[in-house]
C-alpha cells in the first residue's frame, strides 16, 4: 500500500485545485446574485417603488 506524506506534491495540487474551484463557483455565484438584484430593480423602477428601489440599490452595494 502506497502512503501519502502531508507534505507531498499530490497534496498540494490537490488544495491548490479546491481553493481555485472554490473561487471559481464563489465568483459565479457573486455575480448571480448581482445579475438578479439588477433585474430586480429594474423592475422596481418600473413600478415606480422607490422604498424597495432604496433597498435592493443599498444591497447592490454591499455584494459589489
């Protein structure tokens, strides 16, 4: 049977491809949500609700 040191190479691409992939999906699913709160807000423009207007522009803010 094979062993594996903590501090070998295979480890270390291994952690490398999560972090990296990890980052990937955060990223996609930042822009998701600010995709959706644009939407959102345009149709909050549309119906003319300044309140939920305020809200989701104050929420745009926070993730951007």
């Amino acid at each position: 049977m094979e062993k594996k040191l903590l501090n070998s190479p295979q480890h270390s691409d291994e952690n490398a491809d999560a972090v990296v992939a990890e980052m990937f999906l955060n990223n996609v699913l930042l822009e998701f949500k600010r995709e959706k709160i644009r939407k959102e807000i345009d149709q909050t423009l549309q119906d003319g609700n300044k309140d939920l207007f305020l809200k989701l522009t104050d929420e745009l803010k926070k993730i951007s």
